[in-house]
C-alpha cells in the first residue's frame, strides 16, 4: 500500500489506468484520475465508515470482476491498518491519500 500526502496524490492520480474503486471525503481528488472510476463518497472519518463505504463499492460493481486500484482518502492509522490487510484482494494496488 502506497501513503501519499495530498500535494502527492496529484502526480500519483493523473498516471492511473484500468479501473479504479475511489472512496473519496473531503479532498474529492477522484476528479483527477483520467482512468475509469466507481466513486463512493465516504460518509463520516473513521474504519466504520470505511467498510461499510468498500462494500457499497463492491456490491455496485458487479460486471467488474476486480479493480486495477483502490484509492481512499482518509485520516487515521486504524483506517491504514485494515487497508494493509486488504491490499492481495480484489482491491488490487491500494493508495491511501492523506486528507
């Protein structure tokens, strides 16, 4: 899993291709990625939140068969810690952007 600043995120977005999962808050840097994205607007902060906001993602794109990356804003290291562990699923390459 890559952790980029938000300055960062900008390089890091624009380069991305395939399908992309993009669980956006505040930043709402999704409008950067020239790749083709399912957007999910994250309701609150928090790991919470951020499950509940991977399942509607992945419930909602059913003709994918997997995402090529899985971007989520965020703050908290519990949120960092959980996504490590889903990084060899169907979310593929994940980029946490620190919002």
């Amino acid at each position: 899993m890559d952790v980029v600043s938000r300055a960062g995120a900008r390089r890091v977005l624009a380069g991305l291709q395939g399908w992309v999962l993009y669980l956006y808050g505040d930043c709402e840097m999704y409008k950067l990625v020239a790749a083709r994205v399912v957007a999910v607007k994250r309701l609150h902060p928090g790991v919470e939140d951020l499950v509940e906001a991977l399942k509607y993602g992945l419930r909602h794109a059913p003709e994918l068969r997997g995402f090529d990356f899985t971007v989520v804003e965020g703050r908290g290291e519990e949120e960092k810690e959980l996504l490590v562990g889903l990084e060899l699923s169907q979310l593929r390459k994940i980029i946490y952007v620190e919002c």
